[in-house]
C-alpha cells in the first residue's frame, strides 16, 4: 500500500491484481480496513483456493446445502436471479470455467463431447436457495458456482457503503478496472478511463467523466489463448460451452450499483450490439459503451457520464491493441 500526495492515492496488488482507493484527504486507518475488507471477502469468495464459502458450497454438489455468511448469501441470490433470466450471465457456469482454465496454465481446447456433458451442470434452476438459514444448495454432483464476474463489483459496493459510513463523500476504488466514484453534489466528477482492447492499460479509447457511479468493462482481450490461430476469451457461453462469439470486444457498463454493471456487461456482451442497444432503451438508469470488432465505439446515450473520444491510431487492427 503506498500513499501519494495530491488526490491521495492508497494501493495493493490482491485478487491477482491492483487495487486502488483515492480519496481527497490522507486517512491510512481508514486505507487500512478498506484493504482488510477486501481481503476478508476474497477470502470468502475465491475459488482459486481449496478453501472459501464459495467452495465449501461447491464440495457439497450433489450431498447437502451449505450455510455461508449474510453478504455471500446476498450476492448468491443476486446472482441467481441474473441466471434464471436466461441470457448469458450464469453463476452455475463454474464447470466449464474449470474444463477451459482459460487464464490459468494448462488451458486448451477441450474435447466437444467433454463440454456437451457439462453443460447438464451449468443449469442455474438446479441451485436452491433458502434465505431462512443463508444456505445454498447445489443439487446435482459436479455443479459448481464462479464468481469471477461479480466479485470485485460486489466488493466495490460494498466499500462505498462502508465509506459513506465513515463520512467519506469523495472516493474511487478501482478493483483492477472495476471502478466506482463518489462524489460530493456541486462537485466536479472522476475521470475514468476507456481502455483500448488488447492495448496496453495507458492505451486509451477516451476518458469517461461520471460521478456517483460504477464504470465496469467486460472484454474479450483481459484473459484469452489462441490455438490453431483461434482466439479463445474468457466470457463463455452457457448454451454452447464455448467462448462467446459476436461482433463485440468490449462492453462498458455505467450503473449505480458495480454489482448490476458486472452481470450487465456479461449480459450485454452476450446480447451482442443490436440487441443489448435496443436493452438499453428500456433502462434509463444504465448505460454502456460498446467496442466492435470492425473498431467502432459506439455510445447509445449518455445519461450517466461524459466520454471524450481519442483516436484509435489508424494501421492497428483490434488484435494488436
Ligand atoms: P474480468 O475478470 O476480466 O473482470 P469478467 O467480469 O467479464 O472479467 O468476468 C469473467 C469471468 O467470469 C471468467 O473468468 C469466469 O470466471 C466467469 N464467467 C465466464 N463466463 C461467464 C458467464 N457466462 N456467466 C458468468 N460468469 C462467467
Ligand atoms: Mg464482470
């Protein structure tokens, strides 16, 4: 964690990435627990690590419901909900996420009729929940749950509200590109930047300007290999088993909540760029950013944040960044 003057800046490398929290005044306790929370809640979350609620509900596949602690729950139920609405958001999708180890070593293509046979264990209506004792049941051997989506927009959350607590009304907390501000009204908003696919992170699309939101991106470049000359990313498709395949490189989600922007930019990425367009005309409250494969940013409107634009310099194709 390392302060730096101005707008102070506290940082840590966790969750196998960077987390920052600006605030405007020096508050190192506050950094502190800020930090500790997070940990506490990776802790909770992980499914990298044989042990965490998370896996203790997944071990018990097919045997018995497991109790996990009230904000697990609450994300759990959230992120059913998401699931049983049938686009491509699924937190049952942990089956296939471990056949592919798409950013982890030993990833491959795996054999079709090995991805067929799970997608039986992906179904989200086989998960039982019981708000009465918190417990989470997943009834068919093999199920598993993946929060890789959801975690750091739930956890961001979750730190406003403990700041606004502790009487902080100017923040950003960025969870490894997944960003919410607050802001004091009257206030100037933060500056966020649209990073380019496939380029490096000081390589930017444009600069959102927006306050008292969330800024989170979904993206075919963050974790992918190619093999045989195929691209293959880690957003997958519940129906098929395979990456998802659309004119899409990114989608940026713009919300209140991080959590609604984390299941919406999978949502949206799943809808592809007619249809998650025509999505948001019926949402006011949220918006979105889309990348296309041919090099188009393409904004639907911009009720919640201002984006000024930079060029994509001309010679670079999406896939050299
Ligand atoms: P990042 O981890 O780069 O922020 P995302 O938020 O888009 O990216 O989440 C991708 C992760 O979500 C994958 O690595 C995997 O763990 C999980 N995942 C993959 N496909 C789905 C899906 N269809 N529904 C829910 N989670 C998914
Ligand atoms: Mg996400």
């Amino acid at each position: 964690m390392s302060p730096h003057s101005d707008k102070v800046c506290y940082s840590a490398v966790m969750m196998g990435t960077r987390i920052e929290l600006h605030l405007s005044e020096h508050r190192p306790e506050l950094a502190t627990e800020v930090f500790r929370r997070i940990k506490y809640m990776e802790d909770l979350l992980t499914v990298n690590r044989p042990q965490s609620q998370l896996m203790s509900v997944n071990q018990a596949a097919g045997k018995h419901p497991v109790r996990v602690s009230a904000p697990v729950f609450t994300l759990i139920a959230r992120a059913h909900r998401a699931s049983l609405e049938g686009g491509c958001f699924n937190l049952a999708i942990g089956p296939l996420v471990r056949c592919w180890k798409i950013g982890f070593s030993g990833d491959r293509v795996p054999q079709a009729e090995a991805l067929a046979a799970l997608l039986p264990l992906t179904d989200p209506r086989a998960i039982v929940l019981n708000a009465a004792d918190c417990s989470v049941f997943l009834t068919r051997a093999g199920m598993s749950v993946d929060a890789g989506a959801i975690a750091k927009g739930y956890m961001a959350d979750l730190i406003c509200d403990y700041l606004a607590s502790q009487s902080v009304t100017r923040a950003m907390i960025n969870l490894g590109g997944n960003i919410r501000v607050m802001t004091p009204a009257g206030e100037s908003g933060w500056k966020v930047g649209l990073q380019r696919p496939f380029g490096r992170s000081d390589q930017l699309l444009g600069v959102i300007t927006t306050d008292n939101s969330s800024v989170v991106t979904s993206g075919v470049y963050e974790r992918y290999f190619v093999a045989q000359g195929k691209h293959y990313h880690h957003i997958l498709d519940p129906r098929s088993g395979y990456p998802l395949d659309n004119d899409l490189l990114s989608v940026t989600v713009i919300s209140p909540l991080s959590i609604d922007g984390e299941i919406l930019s999978t949502q949206l990425y799943g809808m592809g760029l007619e249809r998650g367009c025509l999505w948001l005309t019926t949402r006011p409250d949220i918006d979105a950013i889309f990348v296309t494969r041919d090099r188009q940013v393409v904004v639907p409107a911009q009720r919640r944040f201002s984006l000024q634009r930079l060029p994509w310099p001309e010679g670079i194709t999406p896939a050299q960044g």
